[in-house]
C-alpha cells in the first residue's frame, strides 16, 4: 500500500510541476536571450502587413483598414490583383505592387479563408515526409501553391526586374497559409535567379508575417539570410508541430488541440526533435515582437528581439488567451507600428545613427548567419551543410540548361500530363517551374525521395 501511495505520490508530483510549467509559460521566454532588432530592421513590418492587407481590398483608392499616414498604397503602383475566381483553387488570393518610394517589387499573398475549400484543399495537400525538395522538407500544397504562382507571374517579375534596374529589390510578403506560400517562392527564386535577369541573392527578400510551419530545420536555417519570420507574442501557428492539413479540422476546438500538442510534446526530448528530418519549423530569421511580460496586466510598449534559432525554434506552445488573437494581421501591423513609431521618436531626440555602426550591425547579421549554420551542423541537424561547404548562396546564376528541354521526371509522375507540361513549355517559350522545381528533389527507384547531394551539383547539371 505505501509503495503504491508513493507511486501516486510521485505521479501526481510529476504532473502538477507540468502544469505548473506549461500554464506559466508565457511568449516572451522563447527569446529572452536574443539580442534586440535595429530600427532599420523593423521599419519595411508594417507597411508589409499593410502591403498584405491590401490583398483583402476591393479598392485601394478606398480601403476598408485605414492606413497610418505616410503608409498607403498608391493605386496607380498596383500592377496586378488576383482574386479567388482567377486562381482555380489552387492559391490564396494575391497582388503584385511596385513602391517606387522605396524601390521595392512586392508580391503579397493573403492568409487562410476560413470560408473558401480551396484553401483548406491547399493544406490537406500534404503528408508527414511526402515532399523532398532542395535537400529537406516541405509541406507539399504550399509548394505547389509557390509553383503555380511563378508560373502565372515569372514573366511579369522578370520584366519588372529588368526595367526597373538594379535599385529595386524584389520581396515577397505573406501572412497565415500565404506565409508558406511566399517562402516557399522565396526558395525557388533564389536557386533560379537567372529567370529574373540574374538578380542578386541580397536584393530578394521575404517576410512571412505570423508564419506557417513549412519547411525542415536545415532549409529554415540555410534560407536566413533571404527570409524574416514575424511573430507576435504567443502566437500559436508558428508553435504547433501539428501538421498544417490537421490544424483545420480543430479549429473550432484550437484550445483543446493546443493541449494535447503541449502534453505529447513533453515527452518528446529536444535531441530526438532535432534528428527528425520531417518535422517542419517556420522558416529563415525570426523577429519576435514581445509586448506582454509576466505578472503584468495590459499591453506595454512593444520590443522586439531576433536570431536565427536552431534548438527551440519555437517549440513550445503557449497556453494563452492571446494565442489566437496574436495571429491576427491587424495587430501584427500595430504592434510593429507601434515600434517603428517609438524609433522614429528616439531618432528625433538624438542624432541619427553613424554609418560605422549600421555596418557593425550588418556584419553582426552576418556572422549570426555563418554561426547558425555551424551550429545546425554541429548538432547533426539532418541534411544540415556548413558555411565551408557549398550552399545555394554559393550559386551566382542558377541553372544553366535550357528550361523548354525536356527533364526527367520521377517515377511517381503521371507521364501524360508530364508530356503535355514540356509541350506547352516548349510551345510557348516560358519557363515550366514543375520541370525545375523537380531538379530540387528526386526520388529512388523503389520510390522513395532521397537527397540530393547538393544544389550546386543540381544546378550545375
């Protein structure tokens, strides 16, 4: 009986110091080591979510979500809106702007519709491992998503990137389920930048605002010099370890998902999370924007921290009232405002910062970068490759193939449709990114997805 009392005793020990943890845990401990952001770094935030915002919008010239002065959008920079009824289900809605105040090509992609199946199907498209693709893995609908908009508009940003010269960048904003989507696109572009008049990797960027879990541990890194994750808080997505295409069949019972995750994932030591090549994390930098603390009521004057983490890369799901509602892009916009404002107020009450010191601070960036990588290596991260070793940042102009001949395709493809791709590539002279998205991944021939083993070599075929 004592032994048994002990027994209880001990159990009941256990779980009370677990929950004791878990309900206690707040947003603001995933980051509380990491260094805090530049002005210069939080400045493009908020007028990106704006930029998404006006996805939403049936007329710029009058937009339901007023912007802060100084952040509208002129409607005669607008090069092109697509809506539900032009993306036959296969993508969230999106628009291509040019912002010739700051030079700047931005395609924004909108987040997840609770009320359109089409994105739902976007998430269901997927399973634990299915998709390899440039030495790890991705969640494949969202891929699929980035492929069908390149081919819709690769010619259009190629243009604009030729004609509007070396000054502009071209960046890629999304939120929720389009965040997927655009670093998704981000990876893509980067490896086949000769396809948009051979950009520089430094002039492509991407912000995925409250990002989806898209990609494997070793691409998250290698793409974080390209690649800015905005979280807010406690934001559940970028937290859940739950496959995407599960997410929504509990979305009307998120907080009891959210506690079967944080109850499963107690058992799961970190080394054996790190060593699993399938699980999905948000991608590239991460910026955390941290506006409530422990013990405290109400909000606070925001601040926000960033790294490029590899172990604790936002493993742990907060159990909070918040934890939704941080999702949400209107408050992601006016919390970073709320920063950039608070920044343009210290500017103005001292002098502005020397140019030494911003170049400090990109030289920081920089070795941040080179130290994740060795640190992702270090651990044995699957597929993880140090700076020494060749990456895709090492490729200065992608593929040198022809894009209209005919690639192989794996076995797994129907070879139909594989025939009717390269004829209408070849017929119309554009490129087919189903052909070159599948030079990034390839299967053995029992049909199972092995790694490359690198992209360089497949660049180089």
């Amino acid at each position: 009986m004592s032994v048994v009392c002990g027994l209880e005793c001990v159990v009941c020990l256990g779980f009370g110091r677990w929950a004791w943890k878990r309900l206690t845990y707040v947003g603001s401990y995933d980051s509380e080591s990491w260094p805090p952001a530049s002005d210069e770094e939080i400045e493009p935030i908020p007028r990106l979510c704006r930029a998404i915002l006006a996805v939403y919008e049936d007329d710029l010239s009058h937009p339901r979500f007023a912007p802060p002065s100084g952040y509208g959008m002129n409607p005669q920079w607008l090069v092109k809106r697509v809506p539900y009824e032009e993306t036959e289900g296969r993508c969230p809605p999106y628009l291509i702007y040019a912002d010739h105040d700051r030079r700047e090509i931005i395609l924004a992609v909108r987040g997840l519709n609770l009320s359109r199946e089409s994105d739902y199907k976007v998430l269901l498209d997927n399973s634990l491992g299915k998709q390899m693709f440039d030495g790890g893995y991705v969640h494949h609908g969202l891929l699929k998503a980035a492929e069908f908009i390149l081919k819709r508009e690769s010619e259009t940003l190629r243009r604009m990137v030729v004609e509007l010269g070396d000054e502009y960048k071209l960046v890629f904003a999304g939120h929720s389920l389009g965040s997927g989507v655009v670093a998704l696109m981000t990876v893509i572009v980067v490896n086949y930048r000769d396809r948009f008049g051979g950009i520089a990797r430094e002039r492509i960027r991407c912000y995925a605002i409250a990002p989806a879990r898209c990609m494997s541990l070793n691409l998250a890194v290698k793409y974080a010099d390209v690649i800015d994750s905005v979280v807010l808080q406690d934001d559940f997505l970028p937290r859940t370890p739950t496959p995407l295409e599960h997410i929504f069949g509990s979305i009307f019972c998120l907080p009891c998902l959210l506690f079967l995750v944080c109850l499963r994932d107690t058992f799961i030591p970190e080394s054996r999370k790190l060593k699993d090549p399938r699980r999905l994390y948000a991608p590239g930098r991460m910026y955390h924007i941290i506006e409530r603390k422990i013990c405290r009521c109400g909000r606070f004057p925001p601040e926000v921290r960033t790294a490029i983490p590899v172990e604790g890369r936002f493993e742990h799901i907060v159990l909070s009232c918040n934890a939704t509602s941080d999702h949400a892009l209107l408050w992601i916009e006016r919390e970073a405002q709320k920063i950039v404002d608070i920044g343009k107020e210290d500017a103005a009450e001292t002098a502005s910062a020397p140019a030494q010191q911003k170049m400090k601070r990109a030289q920081t960036l920089a070795s941040e970068y080179k130290g994740a990588l060795e640190r992702a290596a270090t651990l044995n991260v699957p597929h993880a490759t140090t700076p020494s070793e060749p990456t895709s940042e090492d490729v200065n102009s992608g593929p040198s193939d022809n894009p209209t001949e005919e690639i192989t395709k794996p076995p797994h493809s129907d070879n139909k449709n594989g025939a009717a791709a390269n004829c209408d590539s070849k017929s119309s002279g554009r490129t087919n990114w189903d052909e070159l998205v599948e030079k990034l991944f390839t299967r053995n021939e029992t049909g199972k997805l092995v790694v490359k083993k690198d992209i360089s070599e497949i660049v180089g075929q």
